[in-house]
C-alpha cells in the first residue's frame, strides 16, 4: 500500500520546454501541490526557471528528497527520442508517482504500469487535451448524444502530434475505442494532410493527419484537432481545440399530407418554425479565447485536473495496471495509426505577419 499524501502533494517537474506549462500550473494552485523542484539537464532555460520559481535544480532522479510525492515527466519518450519513459520508472522505483506527458509507446506504458504497481505507486499518462475545457464540453454533449442517437460517422483531423490524445477523446466519448481498425487512402506525396480510413468503437472514421514536423520543433502545426461526430439527428462539431462547440442539426422539412412544405400562404410556411429551431447553435461559449488565454489558463487548469486525477488514484490505492487499460487501448490504437500514417514528411514553414479575421475581409 503506498503513503498516505500530505494535503499540498508535493510535486516535481522533469523536462522545462512544455514543461514550462506544468510549472506555471502548480503555481497557481498552491492550496493543492507544493513546486519541490525541476528535473532537468542545466540548460540556461532550466536554471532562469528554477531562479524564477525559487525552487531546486537537480539532475537526476538520484539527487531528489525523499519527501517528493509526485513527478510531472514532460520529456519525450523512445517515440519522441527522449529518455522520458526511463526517468519515469526510476521515479517510480524511488517511490514517487508519475504523471507522463504522451505519447508512450504501448510496451513502455506495459512496463511503466507493471512497474508502477510492483512499487506501490500510481502512474498515469496525461494526454492533457482530453482535461481542456472545450475539449471537456464536447466529449459531454458527444456522450449524451450517442447515448440517445446511433452515430453514423465520424470526421476528423490533426496534427500527427497529438493523434494520441484525439484518440483519448473519441474514447471518452464512446466508451472505449474497440473495435478500431485504420488503412490509409490513396498516394501521400506532396499533400500535406494524410488520410486515414476506418473506425472507431465501430463508428466509420474519416481522419486526415497533418502528418509532417519540422525538426527541433513540434509547434509548428497549422492545426490541433477538429472533430465532427456524426448522427440521424445532427452533427456535433468541436471546431477547434479551444472551442467553439456547434451542434447543427439535420434539415426535417415538414410538409402536408399532399407533399407541400414551402407556399406563398402563411398556413404552410408557420408550420417551419413549429417543427424547426436553428440550423446551428453553440454549446457553451461563443468565443474562442486568445492564444494567452490558452497557454495560462486553459492549459493549465488542465494540468490542474491531470494532478487531481492522479491524486484521487492515489488516494484510493487503485491497482495501476488495472486502472491503466484504457490509455493501453489508446497506445495500442495509436502506434496503429502511425504505422497506416507513415513516418512524418519535414515542415516548412514560412513565417510572416500574424493574421486575424479583420486582415481577411477587409
């Protein structure tokens, strides 16, 4: 049985590029975790970081307290080239628990689990969209609407770095992602989106992948996910990570008993607004919010909620492995996806002025 955790969870971070968003996160939620320091090489970002945090520099798990209870590993793993799946489980050994930044190779996630639960630990991989608050929304209104509708299809597309955590999310919403299956379309060459036939939970699933990097740097994407879930009733659509959320419902025209459901009389034409609302509508939000917004906010409550998950896994001593089976489901679907996808093509990108939607109708 692990340790029963202090009020404030004690936490550190490994790895500060996007490491960088856990730490702010922390910071702001000092009621539940304590920054006890920053794992990382030396680099002139890791020791600035640690100066503004007033905390710790240590680099190894080795030089690390005995009072540290949890570890954020924001550090590539074997699929990203890193050793993030290495520094897990020598956390793990020490007795901390780990929450692991995706994506994860299903073997190492295997062993990472098996380690976790040989040394009484909680282990948990964080694929950090599905905690975002539009995100959120869409997986909750998707859920009750395959709950009440048969799906018909499912359209999607993203970056090839988070197809992980798309994968995350169609599971929330459908309970699981088996049966799954994907095969790609058609000649890749030159096109910047790779697309991707299949399904999933036995839903047909259309997918196209922005499958392409630019080296040293994996924010270069022009897109993170966007997710239409099909139905008899309507479409249910995250139109970008960070909302909105639109649900369009189908066009039922209603008609008389000889056919008509469109006259130059009144009688006919009340008849629309009697049976039909709005061909579209908003769930939550009506604004998307800035890129600052984002990168503070929504990111880091959604840290904040990775963090409470695996607080609540510890405090009920749940069996690692067992609680597991879900993000194994989704590795395993994922290095699919990848094998039907293909290795990554370089990016390009050209840099310029930052656009906005005035510049495009003026």
């Amino acid at each position: 049985m692990s340790r029963a955790l202090p009020s404030r969870m004690r936490v550190v971070v490994c790895g500060t590029r996007f490491g960088q968003v856990y730490l702010s996160a922390i910071a702001r939620a000092p009621e539940l975790f304590e920054l006890a320091g920053i794992v990382a090489r030396g680099s002139a970002r890791s020791v600035a970081l640690a100066e503004e945090y007033n905390v710790p520099l240590y680099s190894s798990v080795a030089e690390l307290p005995d009072d540290v209870d949890a570890a954020c590993v924001v550090v590539s793993t074997a699929v990203g080239g890193g050793p993030g799946v290495e520094l897990a489980k020598a956390l793990l050994d020490r007795g901390i628990h780990v929450l692991q930044e995706h994506p994860v190779h299903p073997a190492e996630l295997a062993d990472c689990l098996r380690t976790a639960r040989r040394a009484e630990v909680q282990y948990l991989v964080n694929t950090f969209y599905p905690h975002v608050e539009p995100v959120q929304r869409f997986t909750s209104a998707a859920r009750r609407l395959v709950g009440s509708r048969k799906p018909v299809f499912v359209d999607a597309v993203c970056a090839v770095q988070v197809c992980f955590d798309l994968l995350d999310i169609l599971a929330e919403v459908f309970d699981g992602l088996r049966p799954w299956s994907f095969f790609a379309v058609g000649e890749r060459a030159g096109r910047p989106l790779t697309s991707v036939d299949g399904q999933i939970a036995g839903v047909p699933l259309t997918l196209r992948v922005e499958n392409r990097m630019q080296a040293g740097d994996d924010s270069t994407s022009l897109l993170l996910h966007r997710i239409t879930i099909g139905t008899d009733a309507g479409n249910l659509m995250l139109a970008n990570t960070h909302g909105p959320v639109l649900w369009n419902p189908v066009l039922r025209t209603p008609s008389d008993p000889t056919g008509l459901f469109l006259t130059g009389t009144s009688a006919v034409d009340t008849r629309w607004s009697d049976v039909l609302g709005p061909t579209g509508d908003h769930i939550g939000d009506t604004d998307t919010p800035s890129w600052a917004t984002v990168v503070r906010d929504l990111w880091g409550d959604a840290v904040v909620t990775a963090l409470g998950d695996l607080r609540e896994r510890v405090d009920a001593d749940a069996d690692p492995l067992r609680r597991g089976q879900r993000h194994l489901a989704v590795a395993n679907a994922w290095k699919e996806l990848t094998e039907a996808l293909g290795y990554p093509e370089v990016a390009d990108p050209q840099p310029g002025a930052p656009l906005t939607a005035a510049d495009l109708v003026r």
